[in-house]
C-alpha cells in the first residue's frame, strides 16, 4: 500500500516544485537509502556468512566494482 500511495503523492506534487532545494535533498536521501541497503543489508550477507561460501570473493568485488563504476559513467551522461 506504501509504493502506490507514494507514486500517487510524488506524481500529484511533481508539477508543484522544479529543481528546488527541496527535490535535491529529496533526491540525495534517496540515493542515499539505495546505497544504504545495497552495501549494509545485501553486500554485507554476501561477503560475509552464507553468501560468503557460495562463490568466490574475488568475482564478488569484481561485480562490485564493475557495478558502481558503470553506475558513475551513466550519472556523468544522465
């Protein structure tokens, strides 16, 4: 009920505010809270513990590093 209600919100209030101080810190928080739970929530459990076991760690950081580097060329053409 969360996802929906919030589209619904963000898209009501979308033609209200335009490139502010506001939808910037908006912005960064939830940037923010995606790198949060990838690198706290998921890479920790994969590096450590069961996922640790399962494949090497060394194509683990590969993948790691492959990703945010791919990721900081798209914001630099984005």
């Amino acid at each position: 009920m969360t996802t929906p209600l919030a589209i619904l919100v963000g898209t009501a209030l979308q033609g209200s505010f335009h490139d502010t101080k506001a939808v910037d810190g908006l912005k960064a928080f939830a940037a923010g809270t995606f790198i949060y739970v990838g690198l706290i929530e998921i890479l920790m459990k994969e590096l450590t513990g069961e996922g640790a076991q399962e494949g090497g760690m060394q194509l683990k950081t590969l993948c790691l590093v492959l990703g945010y580097g791919l990721m900081a060329m798209l914001a630099i053409w984005v």
